[in-house]
C-alpha cells in the first residue's frame, strides 16, 4: 500500500470578518486560532476546502 501524501496547512489570518461558512470549514478542519498547524491527508477533500479558505492559510506539501 502506497503511503498517502499529507498536508500541512498553517491559519495565518484571523477569521473574525470571515464569512460563517468559512469560519465553519476552518473549524471543522481543527483550527484553534491564528498560527495553528493541522497535517491532512492530501485528497480532493481536502483540496476543495482549502480552495474554499485560501487567502486565510498557509500550505505545504510533507513527504
């Protein structure tokens, strides 16, 4: 089984003038606060909801 690639996605913008259905994908990705890093599986999932929060993230590509 080939080990799948994996995210690491950085918040670097606050969230408080977002829009709710924003603050709710930022959430639900497990988001605290601002300078917080989650690692994610790289699907297209994953890829849909980062497109969705752009301007407030950071991503990087992990091995």
């Amino acid at each position: 089984m080939a080990e799948q690639k994996k995210l690491k996605i950085t918040l670097v913008r606050s969230t408080i003038a977002a829009v709710p259905k924003n603050k709710t994908i930022i959430k639900s990705m497990g988001f605290h606060k601002t300078g917080s890093s989650v690692i994610l599986p790289d699907n297209a999932a994953t890829r849909g909801q980062i497109r969705l929060i752009a301007p407030y993230v950071k991503v990087e590509e992990l091995d």
